[in-house]
C-alpha cells in the first residue's frame, strides 16, 4: 500500500513539471488537470485496510501518548481507520496536540474527539508545581553562574566609577566644569552598562536586555515629553556654560530683570538686584532673552530731555545746556555732549541732552540726576523759561472793563524777560554706588556653591 502511495505520487509530480515545458502547449482540459495536479492531494484512503491495520495505529498511538506529559489518560479506539480519542485531558492545548499528534500515524482517515477538560484539583495543580518545583531547582543551580555575572557587573560599573571620579583629568579634557561633570556622569553610566551586557552575556540572556532597551526606549520617550521644560533648561544650562554671555558681578538687564550676577548654576542664574535681593531665572529663560550688559563697556551715555518757552531760541537753550552739562567733571570729552530738538509742542520746545560718563569712576543714576539739575539751573538762569501748558481761552461779548484787564495781563507777558544772573559751577557727588558688587563678591566667597562662570574662558 506504501509503494502504490509512493507510486501515485511521483506520477503526479511528473505530469506537473512536464505541463511546464513550454514545448507542449495543452488545452483547456488539459490545463485543469495541471492545475488539479498542482493542489496538495488529499489523503487516499487505503481500501485494503484491516482489522489488524486498526490494531497497530492503536497501539502506536497509545505508546506515543504514554510518552507525552499530560496526554498518559488519552483513550485511542481506531476503527476502519478512524481514530477516536477519549478520556480526561489538562486543557484545550493539549487536544489539538493529540489530535495533531494521530493525524501524523500512517493509515489514519480522520480523528474523532471527545477529549473533556479534567478539572481536578490534582491534575491542575500538580503540573504547575512542578514546574515551579523545577524552576526553582534550575535557580539553585545557576546561584554560582549568576554569582560570577553579578560580581562581573560590580567590578566593570567600580572601575568605571573610578574612571568617571578622575575630575582633574576631565576638567584637562575640557575646560568647561560643566561639560567635565557632563563627561563624567556619561562614562559613569556607560561603564554600568557595559557591566549590565557583560553579566547578560555571560547568563545567555542578551535578548532579555534587548527587550530591556527597548521599553527603555519607550519609556525614555514618554519621560521625555513629560520632562521637554527640564530637558529645555538643561540644555540651556549647558549652551550657557560654553557661550558664557557674562561674568560674575556683571551689571545686566535679562529681559525685564535687572541687576548684578551672582552665579551661573546648571538649572539657573542668580542675581543680586540693585535693591539687594536675589532673583533666581531659569536658565531657559535666560537662553532666549535679550541679555543687556551694561559692564562689557565702561562708557556710558545717559539721556534726558527738558522743554523751553515756545517763543525761546531752542538754538540758544540748546547752547547754554551742553555748557552746563560740559562744565561737570565726570563728562567725559570723547565722546562729547549732544543735544536736539525732539519735538516743537503747542507752549514749548522739547530738547533732548546726552552726556557720556565713565562707569568705572562715576555712578550712572547720580550722574544723570546731576546733568539734568545743573542743566535746568543752567537754562532758568539765562532767562530760558521751562513752561507748564498753556491753554488759550477765547470769551465772546466780554464786558468792556474786563476785556482791559486781559489785555493789561497780555502786555505784561510781553515784556522782555529779563535774565537771571548765571550761579557758579555745581560740584556734586557722582562717586559709584558699590554697595551691590560688594554683596555679591562676600557671597561668592563665602558659598561654595559651584559656579559656571569660568573667568579664563572668553565672554560671548
């Protein structure tokens, strides 16, 4: 019967590559054979079969089961070739086990299942001791192996702590002490993981570390989304310990913040207000704001603007002013004084004076307050006169007795103003105001906070 089966098949197979000649053209009939022929044929069933046929399928497939763990209490009737199986089982798993398992016995037509669920407790619960049992025992016997992978790992993440504690070395590296601890914490964790793989490794057990990674992945993702505003100023904490955009005790104005650093930190800069007070500003927001630092340049303009009469000689106002201003000791030469007219109003002349002082020897706010004094005093004494507004009143019908006495006040207006006598020159005290800069250096010098700030490197 196995030789007919052998036979009939390679007969088959011939037809079919022979239909694949090109040589041979075939018809409509004759390409439905081919393609008959080309589909896995069915199981023939053996006429010829016995009762003693039976008999050997059952007895093989008792021995097989008897060998199968959790298959020992499978039923195997075989009649004309149909299998029968029967009995109690584990669970569904194990049906379309057994029942994969009879199709594979030659002779076999079909299987039959009336396999049911054992839902015993002995059954049920015996297996999973035991594998439990098993795992176990397979943990006792691998402490050594895990011993030596754990002591592995130790001594590579120990020897990469050390490497990474040599900060002398990564500060040589990389002058920047930031991008040190930087460089530090990466070959610090890089070690650890190195030391992870190696214990891994030495278990067989890397695709569990590629799984490991890969939630880490995700997970990183995530955190890292959650975390975009520390992430942000982390890395605007390490963009400004490179750029270094200021020095400590410089006098800045950080978007609408103003006053004097203190330090540079790796989450934000401190700095001392003018009032004495400190401002802690994230370093993102400091990486993003216009940064105004009026220590860079020690020459300073200062700006201020006074009015005249309307029927003054601007020119002339404008003369006596810079006279006044240029009078002062602490305007500097180079750059001179400047002046001009801003805007022409309805009761008087708006002029604007600059004056230049050196902030190394003058304080700014006392200077400009001392320019603008000496320069009004300077203007009301030459007979400028520095008006309020003026609004003109127009009255219809007026009473004759009354519409003299505007006109008596009206001609008083006119007479010529006569000129102050010109006082002499104003000293006044424009030393710098340093308060501020010694709070900051006792603080730098008593807090060993680190700092940023590195002053070899140069200023952005």
């Amino acid at each position: 019967m196995t030789l007919f089966r052998r036979l009939l098949t390679f007969a088959i197979l011939v037809a079919a590559m022979g239909g694949l000649a090109p040589s041979l053209p075939l018809g409509g009939e004759a390409q439905a054979q081919l393609t008959e022929a080309a589909v896995e044929p069915e199981p023939i069933i053996d006429p010829a079969s016995t009762r003693k046929d039976d008999d050997v399928i059952a007895i093989r497939l008792r021995g097989i089961f008897q060998e199968v763990r959790g298959l020992e209490g499978v039923a195997v009737a075989v009649d004309a070739g149909v299998v029968t199986l029967s009995g109690p089982i584990a669970d569904l798993a194990s049906v379309d086990r057994a029942k994969a398992i009879a199709q594979r016995v030659a002779g076999v037509v079909t299987v039959e299942s009336s396999l049911e669920r054992d839902l015993s407790v002995g059954n049920n619960v015996e297996p999973v001791v035991d594998k439990f049992g098993a795992s176990f025992q397979n943990f006792l016997t691998a402490l050594p192996l895990i011993a030596i992978a754990l002591l592995v790992a130790i001594m590579v993440g120990l020897f990469g702590h050390f490497i990474a504690s040599r900060m002398g070395f990564w500060k040589r590296v990389t002058p920047n002490i930031f991008l040190a601890e930087l460089i530090s914490g990466s070959v610090r964790v890089i070690f650890i993981f190195v030391g992870i793989f190696i214990a891994l490794d030495i278990l067989n057990a890397t695709a569990l570390l590629g799984a490991v990674l890969g939630g880490a992945g995700v997970i990183g993702l995530a955190v890292g989304f959650a975390l975009r505003d520390t992430v942000d100023n982390y890395m605007s904490s390490v963009m400004l310990s490179i750029r270094q955009p200021f020095r400590a005790n410089d006098h800045v104005l950080i978007g609408e913040r103003e006053g004097r650093v203190v330090r540079l930190t790796s989450r934000a800069t401190i700095l001392m207000t003018l009032d004495g007070n400190h401002l802690r500003i994230p370093n993102a927001t400091v990486f993003k704001a216009e940064i105004l630092n009026y220590t860079r340049n020690p020459q300073r303009r200062f700006s201020f603007e006074l009015g005249v009469d309307a029927e003054d000689d601007p020119a002339a106002a404008i003369e006596s002013g810079l006279r006044a201003i240029n009078s002062q000791d602490f305007i500097l030469n180079d750059p001179e004084a400047t002046a001009e007219i801003r805007e022409v109003g309805d009761s008087n002349i708006l002029i604007t004076f600059h004056g230049w002082i050196d902030q190394r020897s003058s304080d700014y706010r006392k200077a400009r307050g001392a320019a603008i004094r000496v320069t009004k005093n300077a203007l009301e004494d030459s007979g400028f006169a520095l008006p309020e507004p003026i609004y003109r009143l127009r009255f219809d019908n007026v009473p004759p007795q009354i519409a003299a006495n505007f006109q008596s006040d009206q001609a008083a207006d006119k007479v010529a103003k006569k000129p102050r006598k010109a006082s002499a020159t104003e000293v006044v005290d424009v030393s710098r105001e340093n308060h501020v800069e010694k709070l900051v250096d006792s603080e730098r010098s008593d807090d060993g906070t680190s700092d940023l700030l590195d002053p070899h490197q140069p200023v952005e």
